[in-house]
C-alpha cells in the first residue's frame, strides 16, 4: 500500500451502486436500442415514403412524354393554310405553328416549339428557346425514330423530337417541349407535400446561394422558401442527393433533395418537404413510458437486495481484515485465521462464504507460487522489450532512411505524418505539419482533381488501393515526377480514417519515356520532326482546311551531290551538312510552317496556309536561291543544290499519304530536267512515270509468256526487185496495251537490265525463222539483227550468236548482225575482236544509223563490217536538203572505195529511190517496198516480189 488515506465506501454502497448504474444501464441499453429500433423504423418509413414519391414524380415525367408524343404527332395534322405551291411544306407547316402555338400554350399541352429542315438546321421556334444538339436532331431525321429528352438550364424543360412526313416525305424534325410545372403540381394535388424543383445556379448566385442552387419552382414557396435557406445554411450539399430534418417554429420538417433523372449530374434535383413532428412526438411519448417504468424496477430491485446482502456483508468485513496479510506475503498466517471461518454458522450448510474461503485458501497458495514466478519472467520480460525496442529501431530507421516519400493524411488530404526523406522533398522540415495539405503540394489542377475524387473512392470503400502520378518542385526548384500508391490504414481504435501514400520518384523514368517521345517524333541529327510526326501535321492541317477551302502545299526537297559528298568526303562531313541545310531551309519558312526531315538527303515543307500555287513556288524560290550559296564544312567548301517537288492540297491531293507522293514525284520530275530547280506535280508526266513502271513490271514477264514477236521488213534490190534479205525488227503483244513499237519499251530494257535475254530471245527466234523460211524453198537470204550496245559488251556475245545458229541449224552467211557506230567507235577495245571472231566464222555485220554518231573515218576503214545503213534521217530529206544530199552521195563514194555495201533506210517515195539508185544505192529498206510484216505476210510478199521478177524475166 502506499500508505495514503482513502475515504472508507462500504460494499454495500458500492453493491447499490453498482446494481443502481447496472439496473439503469440495462434500463438505459433497453431505451436506447426501443429508441434506436423506433428510430430506424421511422427512417425506413421516411426511406420507403421518400423512394415512392420520388418513383411518383419520375412516373409522372415519364408519363407525360407520352402527352408530348401526342402533342408533337398531332401539329403536322393540323393544316390551317391555303394550297400554295409557292411555299414549301416545312413552311406551311411554320405558319400553322404560329397560328396554333398560343392555344397550346394556353392550355398546357406545350411551352415551346421548334421546326427544323433535313439539315437539322432550324426553320423556325416558338416559346422558350433552349439549345438543342444539332446532332440529336440528324439523329431523329436519320433513324426516323422519335427523341426526347430533359434539358436543365435556367428551367427544366422536357422535350419530344419527331420526324415529320410532309406530302409523302421526309422534311424534317419537330420537336415540342414542356416545363415541368404541371408534374409538380400534380403530385401536389395527390399528396399533402410540399415539392419544388431546384437547378445549379451561376458561381454566388440563387437562393440557395451557399449550395450553389436556384429554386426554380416550389409549392407554398413563402413558407418553403426559408426552410430550404435555413437547411442550406445548416448543412453540407450532398451531389448525389439526400434528406435533411430541421427544426422551424417547434416543427419538424424532412427536407429530400432528389437528383433529377435523365439530365446530367448535379444540374437539378427534386425537393419533398414533409412536417414530421407527429411522428418524432410519438416516438418520444414511449421513450418516457419506457424510462418510468424502468426506475420503478429499480427501486423495488434495491430494496430487496438491501435485505439480502446484511449478513454476507458483515462476513465480508471480517475477511477483509485477513486479507491485509497476503499484501505483506504472510501466507502461512494468512491460511491458519482463514481455518476459523469454515466452522461458523453452519444453519443452512455451506454457501458463497464457505466457497470464498476455500477460494482465498487456494488463492493463497498460488500467489506463494506466482511470487516465485513473477521474478524469473521478469528478467526475462526485460530481455524481450530490449529486443522488441532493437526492432522498433530498426523499422524506424528504415522509414526515415528510405528513398521514398512515406506520409500518412486524413482524407481532406492534411497531413499527419511525414518521413524524413519525405520532409526534405516537400520542404515541410521545421514546419507544423498540421498546417501542411498532400493537396497543396500538387502542381496542376488536373492532379489535385484525380486525388481528390480517388481518395473518395479510397474512403467509400470502393477501390482498395489507388494509384496517382504527381510533378513536385523540391526547394531548389528541381522538378520531380512522383508515382503515388494510396490505401486506407485500418482504423480499430475510433480515429480519423488515415490514408498511407507511399511516393517513388520516377523522374529519371520519365525524362527516359519524354526522350524516348521526342525521338520517335524527331529526326535525332537535325532535331526537325520525322516523317511520321509531319505525317500527322499535315493530315491535321489538311482535316483544318477542308472545311474552308484552304489550301496546304508540301515540299519535296532532295539534295544534289549528297550521295558525292558523303563518298568523298565521309558521313561526318555530311551529317554537318544536313545540318546546315537545315538551318538554311528554315531560314526560308514562316515560323508557322512545318520543316522535317524525310531520311537521307531529303527534306519536306509543310506550308499551312497558303493561298494558292504562288505562294509555293516564292517559298521554293527562296530556297534554291539560299542554296546557290556555297556551305563551308570545316575545310571544305561544299557545293550542293537542291531539287524540290510541290503538291498543293486539294488540286493535287486529297489526303497526305497522296500528297507527299505527288510532291516526291515532282522532286523527281525536276532531277529529270536537270536538278536545281523546282517542279509541281504533273498529273500527265506522273502517268507517264506510272506506265512506264508498269511496263516495266509487265515487261519481265513478257519474255516467258511468249508476248514478244518479231516483224521483218524486207530488204529489196531496186534494180532487179529481188528480195535479198530482211531485218528482224521485235515488237510487244502487251495483254492491254495492244502491239507496242520498240521505242516504248527497248530503253526500258537497257535500264532494267532486261535488254541481254530480250536480244538473245530476237537472235534465237531470228535465226529459227530464216532457217524455217528456207525449208519451204524461200531463197536463201540474210536475216539482220539489231545488237545493243549491252549485248556487244556481254561476256556471252559469242556464244549467244553460236548458240543460235546451232540450234536453228542457219547457216552463218544467213545471219546479219546490225551494230551502232557509237559504240564501236567509242570503245574498240571491247567492240573489235569479238566482232572479227563472227565475220571470220561467216557473219554478216553492218553499221547501222550510219552518220548520226562519231562517224569518225579513220576507225570505220578499221572495223570489221561489210554493209553501211544510211540512216532514214538522212533520206527523209532527199529532194529537200541539198545538204543531206551532199552527205548522202559523199557516203556513198566513200563506201565504194572501201568495198562496202550500202542500205538506205526509210525509202518511202519514188524521189528518194531514183536518187539513190542514180548515185549507186541498190539495196533499199522502206514503206516504199513494205512495212514491217509478220511472218506469213512477210512470206507472201517475197512470193509476189520473185513472181514480179519471173515475170520481168519472162518479158526479156
């Protein structure tokens, strides 16, 4: 004991006492929960009634679209016009509205009216006039299908749109609409409760001002009114609706805010006023029956124990004193007095008393044995709080040391606990954290609004955890980009509700994905946008300008000599000069147009506002006059143009894939006609360009699916008729095309490469005809081959030439192979020795178009050839050009002194042949005699020619 006096109170006060709190506890429980269990019926009572009146009012909105339904169908059957075909129907239908509009109105039926047209532009309105989407209204014409809706602005008016059918068609949409006055007073006149309807009012503005709500409408508003200012002034506006009870003149009235069906969220809701003081007064009046009948229970309880507990309590006295003996561990003692109370009063046998004081007896041994206990687990508890006091160390130091922001907050976002590392982030070191908001530590606005309406979520139970990102400045300004996990801590001793936020600093992340963005979007060498970043601008400028008929022009921009440059000088230096580039085009644009770059050496232009093609071509001039200046790489003084090709939205394109084509093909357009210049897209030349590429395509297929055929123009003796041989001249059955000449498609060959197994097939196919030709008795004669400047170079020009022979069994004298003087003259070296290999084995080989090359006479007295071909541009002139005629005859002479034959080409008139053959010219090749024929013609020519010279025979 510690020796201090206390004030002595007896058992039996404390037994009464004790009865007396217990007996009014239990009476008290027993009220409460009567009171409770009142309570909650009168709440559910008030739940079910709030619920079927609300049920009631949506029931009569809904009811009354159906009224509206009726209203909107029965206008258009209403005709009060005259027939006038000068007026359309809509309009007629306009006129019966005005004259009909201010009966509906009067009697209820409608507020207001709207007409629209098949464009769902409007015709006409009467009445309130509201916004109603363009697109609900194409909606009704499109789908044919009525529309209602509830619109809440400063009224609620509910509305039915219709489509409507004039003489037999579709013209447009009516919609009509109605207040909703008439669903309130309504249900008024069904029930004895007050009702108003009250929307969101502009920022300090309406009744309600607190609230943020206006009262549109309300039954008995002079009493109402204020009891719906004293509930806002009292209380805290719930959006999603609720019941409020307050207190007036020693009423009580329920007040039920009810959101609004159909209209969007926190714009209008319904108000119920009921007076339930009735109610509450029944409730009290038990409540009182319960209280007084309890205390009479106590009483009678108190008076009775009060006679029972004398005599144990005088036994209790006596222990009591015994007792003190256990304090002072005298337990020996203690159990020795105690013996004498077991024989005592022994009337009735034994009770409590006797079970006490065994109880005491036992109990007495025990704390002799826990004594003993107690000092051993002493130490050993002592050992246990050290440790426990080592982990409680450990976890501490672990928070406060940890790379992580870790704060707890209640949920208005106010903090409560903050970790080291946290506090210096935050700057919140030295400073009331009390005073401190998570809220205010967010940057944007947008952040601050998702934690908010999240930690609702948190606290509502609806998510279990919550994560948010956040942007955070530290104290010296740095940014930081935070990832944020939110969950609610259990609360088990009735504090506030706290959230746990555990924040990890993912700048480093971040700046990675920013770079990472910027690089997808970015050219990285120039830092300009890629192609796919102007892909998406153009597109957008393109969505931009349809509408208003703008226009949008690209530039297709590739450097000359880049390729030159990076070869010579290496791709250092030509990373430097795109670089320069870059800035040097830039300098060109308006800050408002799009420079990227394409890859490579090319660039493009995107220029957004543009008024026509001019505007383009000023930009493009710009930019070939900045790159006449000359670039300085370091050392090096570089010289590089550029070719830019320009497509003009919309005349050259509808969309941008289509345009940066067109512009890429105009760039090329403008290399063919010889760089350093720009070109706008021509249609024609790009179809030109597409031709030739199918052709291209068409043409590798061409040798395998035998569409090639061969044409052979005879070669005729003027003096005796005679044909002496033919030239095999190749032509194309294209599929669709029809039959191409072999200007369409020989230079495509040489530039695909196609030109050595077209020429090998002419030679083969060459070759297996003459061969055929002499089998049926046709003389024998020369079959003339056109060799390309590819083939002679070939490795396999002599075999090609042998394996035609041998295969076709045509004798070598048969053959004739036509070479270009070109070629031969430019390159002896490659020309010459194969060329005498084939006149050595037997062939024929002529110089065709002879005198349009080099022409150069020392090499043509060197060459292996028999035959010259005058070429048909001389000839053409016969008669006109005393020149050509000059050259003609001085070519001759030249190819008599040599030994040479000679074959004029492209004789078409009786002037030209008798030049020719006065000046020694027999051997002639023209339409004068045939045009290239195909095989059997071919063959019925050269059976009428020898008939010709039978026949001449014959006459001499």
């Amino acid at each position: 004991m510690d020796g201090t006096h206390r004030k002595f109170f007896s058992l039996r006060w404390k037994i009464f006492t004790l009865l007396v709190v217990v007996l009014v506890g239990v009476q008290g429980m027993y009220a409460f929960f009567s009171l409770t269990h009142l309570n909650e019926q009168f709440r559910q009572q008030r739940q079910q009634i709030n619920k079927s009146e609300i049920a009631r009012l949506d029931g009569s909105v809904e009811a009354s679209y159906q009224r509206l339904l009726e209203a909107a169908e029965l206008l258009p059957l209403i005709d009060t016009s005259q027939e006038d075909n000068y007026i359309t129907p809509l309009a007629r239908l306009s006129q019966t509205i005005n004259l009909k509009f201010d009966s509906f109105q009067l009697t209820g039926s409608v507020n207001a009216a709207y007409l629209y047209d098949s464009k769902a532009r409007m015709v006409g309105f009467w009445g309130e006039k509201v916004h109603i989407s363009e697109a609900d209204i194409q909606q009704v014409f499109d789908s044919e299908r009525p529309l209602r809706k509830l619109i809440c602005t400063s009224i609620c008016l509910r509305y039915v749109a219709i489509p409507i059918q004039l003489d037999g068609k579709k013209q447009g949409v009516l919609m009509v609409g109605r207040f909703l006055f008439d669903v309130i007073y309504e249900i008024k006149q069904q029930t004895a409760l007050d009702i108003g309807l009250v929307l969101q009012a502009p920022e300090g503005a309406g009744e309600l001002g607190s609230w943020g709500l206006l009262i549109n409408s309300l039954t008995n508003r002079a009493q109402n009114q204020e009891l719906l200012e004293q509930v806002s002034l009292h209380n805290t506006f719930k959006p999603a609706g609720g019941s409020y009870v307050l207190e007036h003149n020693d009423h009580y009235y329920e007040v039920l805010f009810s959101p609004l069906q159909g209209v969007a969220e926190g714009s209008a809701y319904w108000v119920v006023l009921d007076d339930i003081s009735g109610h509450l007064l029944s409730i009290r009046h038990s409540l009182m029956n319960y209280l007084l009948l309890g205390a009479g229970g106590i009483l009678t309880a108190l008076i009775l124990l009060s006679l029972l507990l004398q005599k144990p309590l005088r036994f209790f006295t006596l222990l009591s004193g015994e007792l003190s003996l256990l304090s002072r561990s005298e337990f020996g003692e203690f159990r020795n007095n105690l013996q004498q109370f077991r024989n005592r009063d022994k009337t009735f046998g034994e009770d409590e008393r006797d079970l006490l004081v065994h109880s005491a007896l036992l109990l007495s041994e025990q704390l002799e044995r826990l004594e003993d206990e107690v000092d051993e687990r002493t130490d050993s508890l002592e050992k246990s709080r050290q440790a426990l006091t080592k982990e409680r160390d450990f976890l501490f130091g672990l928070l406060e040391t940890a790379p992580l922001v870790i704060i707890t907050q209640n949920s208005k976002g106010q903090l409560r606990s903050v970790n080291h590392f946290g506090l210096q982030l935050m700057d919140l070191e030295g400073k009331s954290l009390r005073k401190a908001s998570f809220i205010d530590t967010l940057q944007r606005e947008e952040e601050r609004l998702e934690f908010l309406a999240n930690t609702h979520r948190l606290m509502e139970g609806l998510e279990s955890e919550v994560r948010t990102d956040s942007v955070l400045l530290d104290t010296i300004g740095h940014r930081h980009d935070l990832s944020w996990l939110h969950v609610r801590l259990r609360n088990s001793h009735g504090d506030e509700p706290l959230i746990l936020s555990i924040g990890m600093d993912i700048s480093d992340r971040k700046r990675a994905e920013r770079r990472l963005h910027w690089l997808a979007n970015h050219d990285p060498l120039t830092e300009r946008p890629n192609r796919l970043f102007f892909m998406s601008c153009m597109n957008d400028a393109i969505e931009k300008n349809r509408g208003q008929h703008g226009h949008v022009a690209v530039l297709f921009i590739d450097l000359d000599r880049f390729k030159e440059v990076n070869d010579s000088l290496g791709h250092s230096v030509g990373d430097k000069l795109l670089k320069v580039a870059t800035r040097r085009i830039s300098d060109c644009i308006r800050d408002s147009d799009l420079l990227a770059r394409q890859g490579g050496d090319e660039f493009s232009v995107l220029l957004t506002s543009v008024g026509d093609l001019e505007g383009a071509e000023v930009v493009a001039s710009k930019i070939l006059q900045a790159f006449q200046q000359p670039f300085w790489i370091g050392e090096y003084e570089i010289v590089v143009t550029v070719s830019i090709g320009i497509s003009l939205f919309p005349d050259h394109g509808i969309d941008g894939a289509t345009l940066i084509k067109h512009a890429d093909v105009a760039m090329f357009q403008a290399k063919d006609a010889g760089k350093n210049c720009y070109y706008i897209y021509d249609v024609e030349k790009d179809n030109q360009r597409f031709e030739r590429f199918s052709l291209g395509a068409d043409l590798r297929k061409a040798i395998q699916n035998d569409e090639l055929v061969l044409y052979y123009q005879p070669q005729v003796d003027a003096l005796s008729n005679r044909v002496i041989g033919v030239e095999a001249l190749v032509r194309w059955q294209h599929p669709t095309a029809g039959l191409l000449s072999p200007d369409r498609f020989i230079p495509l060959a040489e530039e695909l490469d196609l030109i050595i197994p077209l020429g090998e097939w002419v030679l083969r196919e060459a070759c297996q005809q003459m061969q055929a030709w002499i089998r049926v008795g046709v003389p024998e004669m020369r079959v003339a081959v056109n060799l390309s400047v590819q083939q002679i170079a070939h490795e396999r020009l002599i075999k090609s030439v042998e394996e035609a022979l041998s295969d076709s069994g045509l004798s070598a004298d048969c053959l004739e192979l036509e070479i270009t003087e070109n070629f031969v003259i430019q390159q002896p070296e490659v020309s010459v020795g194969k060329l005498t290999y084939l006149r050595e084995q037997g062939v024929t080989l002529a110089m065709d178009d002879f005198g349009t090359g080099y022409s150069s006479l020392s090499y043509l007295k060197k060459l292996p050839i028999d035959r010259l071909k005058i070429d048909r541009s001389f000839v053409k002139d016969i008669g006109i050009d005393r020149s050509d005629e000059s050259i003609i005859k001085a070519t001759l002479a030249m190819c008599h002194s040599l030994g040479l034959e000679v074959v004029a080409e492209g004789v078409e008139t009786t002037e030209q042949l008798n030049f020719l053959t006065e000046n020694g010219c027999q051997i002639i090749q023209g339409y004068y005699y045939s045009k290239p024929l195909p095989p059997e013609a071919l063959m019925s020519f050269i059976c009428n020619q020898q008939a010709l010279v039978d026949e001449a025979k014959e006459r001499l």
